[in-house]
C-alpha cells in the first residue's frame, strides 16, 4: 500500500503536511512521518485516507506547460460545466478564472490557499454565484494541489458540496532563483512573457526562521476572432461556409421578414406602408461579410470587433515569514497581492436594446424596449435627412460610428495571514486570522446615453438633431459623440476576515493503532458591494442593470475522530455544525477504509453539504440579467417552427432577469464514494471510486424555456399571423423574467479511475505513464416531480456560465521520461463527443439551412490533443525548458450553439488558438 500511495501521488507523499501543525502529531511514533491530507485535520502514517484526494505535484504543473494555475486545472477530468475560462469576456465575471468541480458551478467548489480561505472575485458568475479567482494564485511558488474530490468537507466548510481545491504555496525555499519565459502560437501572435523571482532566507532546524519571497509578472498580448480567419470555422461567426443559415448568432443586420429586423450598421428602417424594414445606403463600405443578405439587409459579423483571447497584465506578489520560537511554538505570517488588468474587445453598441433593471415609480415593469416599446420606441423623426417617408420610422442600427466596445477589468486583491502553532499539553495546534479583499473596476468604453439618442434621432428640436448613421456619419459633429457616447464604470469590492483554531491529539491506543481526536473553530464575515454600471439603474444607457450587496456572519465548530479499530480497518468520522445570520446547519461526515492485504484496500464516505442563499440570490436589492439560448416555446413549439415564424427563434440568445429572493431557503447536499486502490503489479497502481453528489433544495433561476412560456415575457410587436389571424404575444421573445427559487434537486453519478505505471529503464533511465479517467453517468436536475433534464452527454446546461455541455467521458494520459538531466513529457487530453441538444429528449439545437440536424448530425465531435515539454538541466544552476501545446495543431470542432467562444467550445480553446510555442530558463544563484 505505500507503493501505491507513492505511485497516486506522483512521489509527493513526504511533502503532503499542509504546515498547518507543528511537530508530528503521534509523537509516540517518532520513526513514522505523518501528514496531514485536504479534507482531514489529523495527521496520519499514510497519505490514503477513505476520501479520493488527487495531488498535483509542482513537478506535474511544470511539464504541463501551461501558463497558469487556472489553465492546468482546467484540463482536470473532474472539472465540469461552469467553469470560467480566461476566453469568456462576454461573462458577467470577465477578467476572472474559476474551476467547476463536478458541474456544479464554481460556487460548489471550495478553493483554498494554504488551507485556508481566499474573499470572492468581486462580480458573481451568472449574477449569482460568489467564487474564487484562480487568477490570483501566483503559478511560480506553488508547492502541490490537493483535490478532494468526495464532496462537502467537515473541516474546511459545509459548503464545498463539488470538493475542494487546496493550493499549497512553498513555505521553506532558501536561495534565489530568476525564472522567465515567452509564448508564442504558430500563427506569431498570441504573445505571453512571464518572468518570476523568488528568494528564500533561513533554516527552521537550524536558523530557526525562514522568509520567501514571490514576484511575478506577466503579460498577454489580445488575440482577435479574425486573426484565425484561417482556421476554418474557428472565430468565425458566418456559418453559410458550412451549411448553416444567414441567422447564426454571432450574425447582424439581416432582415427576418415578418415586421422584424437585426440591427445593421447602415441603419434598417421600416417602410411604414409594408412594414418591412430596407436598408440604408454603404453597406459595402462598413461590412465585411460576403456574400450580403439576399433580403437587402447589411449583414455584419461579431468577429468583425470580437476578441477570442484578452490583453491581459497582471502582477503577483507573496511572501510568509516562519519563525520558530521555541521546540514547541512557531508563528507564521503570509501576505500576498495580485493585480491583473484585463481587457476585451467587443462590438459596437446597437441604439435599440431592451434593457432590464429595478422597477421604479416611472417604470413598474424595470424593463425598457427601446426596439419596439409603447412611449420608449427609439424612432427616426418625420424630417430626419435620413428618412424618405416623412413620417416617424423605426430603426434598427448597429453604431459603428461609435466604435467597438472595450471591457476592462482591473482586480486587485491581496490577503494577510497571521498565526502561531505548536503543541502544548498533549495537543498540537493552529490558530490564525485572515483578512482578504477584492477589489474589482470594471470601465465598458462606448456605451451610449439612451436619452441622448433618442432625441438625437427622433426629436427635431433638440440640440443634438440629426444624429446621422450608417454612411453618413462623418457629417456629425464632436459634440455629439461627447453628449452621446459615454464609459459605464462600476467599483465592487468583497471582504473576508477569518478567526479560526484547531487542535489534534491521540486519545487512545486501539488494536489498528493510535485513535486521534481533532477540534476546531471559526468565525468568519463576509462583505459583498457589487453595484451596477453607472447609468443602468434606470435603464438611461444600453446594459442591463447586475448587482449585488450583503453582509454575512457564520460561526463554525467540528470535531473529527480517526479509529484504527484494527489492523486493517481503519474508521474516520467528523461532524460540523455551522451558525449563520438566518440559518444553521449540523452536517456529518463518515468514512471507512479496510486494507485487507498490503497490495490492496476497500474505502467509501458519506458526506452532508449545506449552503446558505448568497447575497445575489437573497438579498432583495440584488439583480442581474443573464442570457442563455432556448428554443422559443411561443414560436418554436416542440423544435418546429410556426408560420411567419424564423429559423432563430428554434436557436435564440434570449436575456432573463433574475431577481434576489429574501425566502430562499439553504441547498443541502448528500455525497457518497466507494472506491478502492490496489498494486495488482510492481511499480503498477490504480484507484477507482465511483461517486453520487445529491443537491436539494437547489438555488436556480426558472429555467429560461420555462420563463419564456410565461405572461411576463417581453415581446416584440411582430406578432405571428395563424389562419389569417394576428396572435397576440406571439412576437419574437426579447427578456423574460426568471427568479430565483430552490428546485427540487440536482444529482449527477460517476466513476473516477487513476492509474499510474513506472517503467525502469537501467540505462536508458525512467518512464512514467498515467491515466487519470472520468465518467458522468447521470447528470439530472430537477426542477419538480415532474419536469427533469438530463444534461449527460449533452450541450446542457445553457443556463449556467458560457454553454460548454456536459461530456460523458474526460480523459488525461500522461508519460514521461527522464535520463540524466534530460526529461521530456507529454499529455493527450481527450473529451468525449456530445449530443448537440439542450438537454436529453430535446431536439437538436443546431440546425442547416436546409434543415438537416448540425453539426454531425446533431453531434458535437470529441475532442482530444497532445501537449509535450522537455527540461534540460544545464548544470546546478541553470534550467532550460520549452513546451509546444496542441503539438499536433488540432483544429477544435465547429460548435454553433455555445456563446463562450465563437464557433468553438470554450472547453477547446487549445483547437482554437492553435499549436503554441514556449521557450524558458530558470536560473538559481544560491
């Protein structure tokens, strides 16, 4: 079993102590060394607990060759649907990174930093959910990463449902040591320079202190969607190559018929006669895309402005003081800073959006329609040079003239840590506070002032009449763009401080060994203040109004017993009970391994989770407005279009707002594993554990194809004719309303297999190969009794995050070879094919022009590429190492349904950015 427990663990067991203690724990024992594991606080003889734990060594970061702790952790097998890829800039937390275990959303998955919290990215994902930004994680002073995969964890928090992510930063580096290295893809864009040094002074044993110091900097160049336009499909947003209509949903400016049009760059106006909408003249002269819209619209693509990667910037630094006392009492203190500055390129503003946000005295219904909305209809005036009708028109203009729009996201974060720990009376222990802060500005550039616009446009006695577009905007004068054009900034800024202590000791002897006992305590506040952009708390300019605030209180106390019963069995359990402002929760876990030969041993848990409403699902004053695609149900019933009706309603970027609800109730969780791991051969090792996460009383919004069934959806006037009769509220869906509410459940079933074979060599040195396997059995939610989606193997969930779907199967195999100071590794990651469909039983989302079921036949295509590295160890001092990732220059499938990336799923943004290159040394003076 130690074997195999080196083998799991990739030879990291020695250094598996979270310095969370002082000495050993069992001091009876002096020849064993014990750790300590994510997910216990007592120290142990062997790093296998009855809880699946994948340790990721610094060495397995090194030769991944990626850039960042969020890019290697992205390619786990366990990570799932909701995780924030650096690509998604049109996400409500653009700038940030995150990991989903599971697919349970980012807010289910615990991340830690020396075992301890971080405060949350300062802007909810989707509006709702608070999680942590991997970004802030400085990728040169990482120890290892332990993953404890079996869900919520007694002593980190109730509310880790997905598992945990515990980074463990050095804390014992002497010497100083300069790193740098530079990126560059195939196509010779896509730069990244990155250069760290990190000093360490002092030994424990015999100095009786030790500093580390970190700094990094890096920095990324913007990579646009048209800078691939070589790459088939890849940031392309017309899709007519392929088969696919003129209405795909990066495409503009087409006219739908039926009384209805897309916003075009030389402006569409309504022919009040026959309603249907023409365009102005010099199309040719704003858009690129060719052929034009056969109907006369002025078609335009989004990956005209579009960036596919954003110019990122960003610095870190981390340093942590340890001193030892006494034999018995050590203090340690860590301070870290991040500052990342991250900007995207999007497209242009339109002058008629819909735009949502709090009811007002003015406006009851928080909802503006300046498209086609009774009294807030932006239209252009009778006597507009523009206008040949001579009566007021509407219009339908994408503001070129205006320019592309840029987010920029600039978070700065830091964290202090103080504490003492040592052993007195028997007991060792670890108390420490911890004060987090992130603060985030975010500054869109190019918005409009709504108020401005529609006089400009509409009213021939303002001063900023005649607005001119399209073509004609060079006649408008700088003082209109001053009054009309205007940046939207928000500052937000999430607080966290920690009181926490724990304290572990042996109680008795038992026949399998020594029972050990571990206590622990916390209190913790957050604080939330994520205010909207300026000027969309009344909808005055064209976004939509997200923000969320609150304060919250828990008090936590946990217990956790070891049991060696005997020889072979060994028994853990651990129970917290957690103390919010509205709640309170009491939460068990259990465990159980049995080790019947040496070679070979059985383990299982069972957990209870418990998540409290977050401020931007309960508090009131919260609210965000979110897009997902939905098959119109009013439009597009049962996949099959109604006359009049368009191919787009089947396929249909539709916003929802969501609202804070003050009655939510907490989501509770239940998991299960069993597993086993076993040394069937020399140097040969494996684990399997299969695993059921159950989350009731989840907190979701109304799925947005059930929202957009309801009354309160808004719609566009365009209303459908059926058998000769104009449909009320049949008009093409523009924003529903999806509060929040607990479903009924989500549970999602799988099996995790890792294996691990060492290869000896004699001469030729040593190979290691691994194979680390995940499978979504199930993976069902809920909404009632009656209406339940299954998202295994397909698209789903839309709902949540950028649509990257839910494979059935993600696979890691890895190999490596050393001889003498050369090593050379590689990594094949693979991800299984999925149904192109929103949920299992539905029909497909995607479809051809002429209406064959796309891509493949209604399937998204697997996935898989080859990354490689290679170090060569100059001397003592000097490191030389390079990698090339997507060795083989694998083009990502076409995926026309997911908003995360253009034409390609976020999950395979390696096939969109292509073969890239990276070139670096290390150097360590002393």
């Amino acid at each position: 079993m130690s074997r195999s427990v080196r083998l799991i663990f990739s030879g990291s067991v020695a250094a598996l102590s979270l310095g969370m203690m002082a000495a050993p724990a069992m001091a009876q024992d002096a020849n064993v060394q014990r750790v300590e594991i994510t997910g216990s606080s007592i120290k142990r003889a062997t790093a296998e607990t009855a809880s699946p734990v994948q340790v990721i060594s610094r060495d397995d970061l090194m030769k991944s060759g990626k850039a960042t702790v969020a890019e290697y952790l992205q390619t786990l097998t366990a990570d799932g649907a909701g995780s924030l890829p650096t690509g998604f800039g049109n996400g409500f937390a653009a700038g940030s990174t995150a990991i989903s275990l599971r697919g349970l959303g980012a807010t289910s998955t615990l991340v830690l930093l020396n075992g301890r919290r971080m405060a949350p990215f300062a802007r909810a994902d989707d509006g709702q959910k608070s999680f942590t930004d991997l970004s802030t994680v400085p990728m040169q002073i990482v120890e290892r990463i332990e993953i404890l995969k079996d869900g919520a964890s007694s002593t980190y928090g109730a509310d880790a449902i997905a598992g945990v992510v515990n980074i463990i930063l050095r804390k014992d580096f002497e010497g100083l040591t300069l790193k740098g290295d530079t990126g560059i893809s195939g196509d010779s864009d896509a730069k990244q320079h990155r250069a760290s040094l990190t000093f360490g002074k002092g030994n424990l044993d015999t100095d009786k202190f030790n500093v580390v110091v970190n700094a990094e900097y890096s920095k990324s160049d913007m990579l646009m969607n048209s800078d691939r336009a070589g790459r088939k499909w890849i940031g392309k947003a017309d899709l007519r190559p392929y088969g696919y209509a003129i209405n795909t949903q990066f495409a503009g400016g087409y006219i739908n018929g039926n009384n209805d049009a897309n916003a075009a760059p030389t402006g569409l106006i309504r022919d009040p006669v026959t309603n249907n909408y023409v365009s102005l003249p010099g199309c040719s002269s704003l858009s690129v895309s060719s052929p034009q819209d056969p109907k006369g619209g002025c078609l335009w693509h989004h990956d005209q402005f579009r960036a596919m990667q954003p110019k990122i910037e960003s610095i870190n630094l981390y340093t942590r003081g340890t001193w030892q006392v006494n034999a018995d009492t050590q203090v340690y203190a860590e301070a870290g800073y991040s500052k990342r500055d991250t900007a995207f390129a999007m497209i242009p503003p339109s002058v008629t959006p819909t735009v949502a946000f709090p009811p007002n005295a003015g406006n009851k219904a928080g909802v503006i329609n300046y498209a086609t909305g009774t009294g807030t209809s932006i239209v252009l005036a009778a006597n507009h040079p523009q206008n040949p009708y001579g009566v007021p028109v509407r219009v339908r203009y994408q503001a070129f003239d205006v320019g592309a729009s840029t987010r920029t996201a600039n978070n700065e974060f830091n964290r202090i840590v103080l504490g003492i720990k040592g052993n007195a009376m028997g007991w060792d222990y670890d108390a420490g506070y911890t004060h987090s802060e992130s603060k985030l500005h975010l500054d869109y550039s190019n918005m409009l002032n709504m108020a401005v616009v529609r006089d400009a446009l509409g009213n021939p006695n303002s001063q900023y009449f005649p607005y001119y577009i399209g073509a004609q905007a060079g006649k408008n004068p700088a003082s209109l763009y001053a009054a009309m054009v205007t940046n939207a900034t928000s500052d937000s800024t999430t607080k966290l401080d920690i009181i926490d202590f724990k304290a572990t000791r042996e109680l008795m002897q038992l026949p399998g060994g020594a029972m050990g006992l571990a206590i622990g305590a916390e209190h913790r506040r957050d604080k939330l203040d994520n205010p909207s952009l300026t000027g969309t708390e009344d909808g005055s300019i064209n976004a939509s109004y997200v923000a969320a605030k609150g304060d919250s209180k828990v008090s936590a106390v946990f217990l956790e017993v070891l049991a060696p019963v005997i020889k072979t069995v060994e028994l853990s359990g651990a129970l917290r009970y957690d103390k919010y402002d509205r709640f309170s929760s009491t939460t068990p876990k259990l465990g159980a391994k049995w080790t019947p030969l040496k070679t070979f041993a059985v383990r299982g848990t069972y957990s209870e989770g418990f998540r409290a409403p977050g401020p931007a699902e309960s508090n009131a004053d919260s609210q965000s407005t979110g897009t997902s695609t939905v098959s119109d149900p009013v439009r597009c019933p049962g996949g099959t279009r109604l006359p009049g009706a368009n191919a787009s309603d089947c396929e249909l970027q539709v916003a929802a707002v969501k609202v804070g609800d003050p009655s939510l109730k907490p989501e509770k969780s239940k998991g299960y594993t069993l597993g086993l791991v076993w040394d069937p051969f020399n140097d040969t090792s494996l684990s399997l554990d299969a695993w059921k996460i159950k989350r009731e009383n989840e907190i979701n919004p109304l799925p947005y194809n059930e929202a957009a069934a309801l009354p309160t959806a808004i719609r566009a006037d365009n209303n459908l004719t059926i058998n000769g009769v104009v449909t009320p509220n049949t008009g093409t869906l523009l924003i529903t309303k999806a509060p929040y509410r607990n479903s009924s459940f989500t549970e999602i079933k799988g099996i995790d297999l890792d294996v691990k074979q060492r290869v000896r060599l004699g001469d030729y040195g040593r190979a290691t190969f691994g194979l680390t396997w995940t499978h979504i059995a199930s993976w069902v939610r809920a909404e009632s009794s009656t209406v339940r989606y299954q998202f295994a193997g397909t698209h789903g969930n839309c709902d949540t995050s950028n649509c990257a779907g839910t494979p059935k199967d993600k696979i890691n195999l890895t190999g490596s070879w050393d001889l003498g100071n050369w090593n050379v590794s590689g990594v094949l990651n693979y991800r299984s094919d999925m149904k192109n469909i929103l949920f299992e039983g539905k029909p497909c989302a995607s479809k051809l022009a002429d209406g064959t079921a796309a891509p493949n036949g209604c399937k998204l295509a697997s996935f898989t590429t080859l990354d490689l590295s290679s170090r060569w160890n100059v001397n003592k001092q000097l490191q030389l190492f390079a990698s090339i990732n997507n060795v083989t220059d694998k083009i990502a499938p076409l995926d026309p349904l997911t908003y995360g990336g253009m034409s390609y799923n976020p999950m395979d943004a390696s096939g969109a950015i292509g073969r890239y290159f990276k070139l670096g040394a290390s150097y360590k003076f002393f």
